[in-house]
C-alpha cells in the first residue's frame, strides 16, 4: 500500500508542475490580452485589473521556474559559491 501512496503523490505532483504551470502562464496570457481588450471576444475595453492580473499570474509561472531551478542546483550553487538560498533541511 505505501508504494501505491508514493506513486499517487509523484502522479500529482508531475501533474501540478507538468501541466499547471503552462496552464498558468496562458491564463496570465488570456488574461492580459482580454484586459487590453484585444480579443474577438472582448468588446473592446480596456480592464485595467485583468490586464494586471495576468502579469501577476505570468509573475507566479515564472517565479515557479526559477525557484524549480534554484532547488534543483542547490548542491552545486553550495559546493561552488558556498550559496544557501534555502533552509538547512534541504542541504544534505
């Protein structure tokens, strides 16, 4: 049964950060065009509070990535430049 368990949380997890986080970009993207009322759908206004949610939303994907990126090089950006960007339980 834990196997079961340990592979329903990779599962989620690849699902979140697999999908979600391009799912996130273009809601920001859609976001921002139907703010600047660009869409054939819009009728044309400008929204100013969607236009800033959805550079909110992009901020939040790419902020994922990067933080993604640092967790990932931790180790070397300790062993190289003796940089800890985390907290101590997350260096070996």
């Amino acid at each position: 049964m834990d196997i079961v368990e340990s592979i329903m949380k990779v599962l989620a997890a690849g699902l979140l950060l697999g999908a979600g986080i391009p799912a996130l970009f273009a809601l920001g993207m859609r976001a921002e065009a139907a703010g600047e009322g660009e869409l054939a759908t819009s009728t044309g206004r400008k929204n100013p509070a969607l236009k800033y949610f959805g550079y909110v939303l992009v901020g939040l994907a790419v902020l994922i990535i990067v933080v993604g990126i640092l967790w990932v090089t931790r180790q070397t950006l300790l062993y190289y430049l003796d940089l800890r960007i985390f907290p101590d339980f997350a260096y070996k």
